[in-house]
C-alpha cells in the first residue's frame, strides 16, 4: 500500500475495488440508545443491550435492558437482565431484575433474582421463577376431571333461598315459654 513498488490492483487508477466487510461480521457491541425526545408506539425487540430515555407504548424484548429515570414503558417487558429506574406499567419477566430508588412498577415481575433499592414503588404481584423467560405466568393448568359436575352458576339478580328451619344450626331463636304446670 505504501510502497512505491507494488501496485495493489484495487487502486483507483484500475476502477476495480473490493467489497467492503460485511456488516453482519461485525456484530455491534454498543448499546442502542432510545432518547428522552423520542415516542414509540409498537414492540422493540433486540438480542443486545438496550438504553431507553424515552416513552415506549408497546412490549419490549431485549437481552439487557436499562430503562432511564425519566423513561415510560406501558406494556410487558422481557430480557435477561432489566435495570428499572423509571416508569413501567405492565408485566416485567427476567433472569435479574434491579429496581432503583426512582423505578415506579405498576405490575407484576417475574425474576430469578430481584433487588430493591430503598425509596422504590412496586404495585403488583412478585413470583420467582427459575426461568422466567420460558415459564407462561398467565397459564393456569386445566382442572382434572372428578367425575363431578359443576352446576350452573346463579344469576346475578337472584336472591339466594331462605334457610329452613331444619337446616338452622341454631334452632329458634325466640326465648322459651314458661309452661303454666306447677314447677
């Protein structure tokens, strides 16, 4: 290249030059960084690290994600490893969940390990999983089958029936009469 000697056939005088690398080859290291300006409605997924500053209305999947103090997220959010430091109002599901002292969490979170900083809002159910990525939170198992059968549920506007007496635990409760004999 800098010798004077040996001509390299890519030069400019040729016309001919190689392609440059391929972009897929170099597989990006840096974080992808959603600013305090920016407004996305929909879902974000990423294998990487994510950055967010800004508002998201959607799900986001990510392998580490940090959400920022001044940052919303409506919707369910999946990585291996969330930092929280402001607004989630949905679902969260990681292996490590780290809740600041400014994260304010409107859900339930599903983790491996969780810490709490002193001064953090949590509104919701806690769970943990062993694999929070792969267990279905919201899938109960089917009822087996007892040979019983469930009745019809009532209407709403029925009134449930009376009680009768020979159902009554405690009998009458009118005082005894004093009998007119000669005790």
């Amino acid at each position: 290249m800098f010798n004077k000697g040996n001509k390299d056939s890519s030069s400019p005088e040729t016309g001919a030059y190689s392609a440059p690398p391929k972009r897929t080859a170099m597989k990006s290291k840096a974080p992808s960084i959603l600013s305090g300006d920016l407004v996305l409605t929909g879902t974000i997924v990423s294998d990487g690290e994510i950055q967010l500053d800004g508002t998201v209305d959607g799900d986001i999947r990510a392998g580490s994600l940090i959400i920022g103090e001044d940052a919303t997220v409506s919707g369910e959010v999946q990585a291996e490893t969330v930092v929280i430091r402001g607004r989630v109002t949905g679902s969260v599901r990681a292996r490590q969940v780290q809740l600041a002292s400014t994260a304010r969490i409107e859900g339930d979170i599903v983790h491996a390990a969780l810490s709490v900083e002193s001064g953090a809002f949590f509104d919701g159910h806690c769970r943990h999983s062993s694999d929070p990525l792969k267990d279905s939170g919201g899938a109960k198992p089917a009822a087996k089958d007892n040979g019983v059968k469930a009745e019809p549920a009532a209407k709403a506007d029925s009134k449930p029936p009376a009680p009768s007496k020979a159902q009554d635990p405690l009998g009458s409760l009118e005082p005894p009469v004093a009998s007119k004999s000669g005790f």
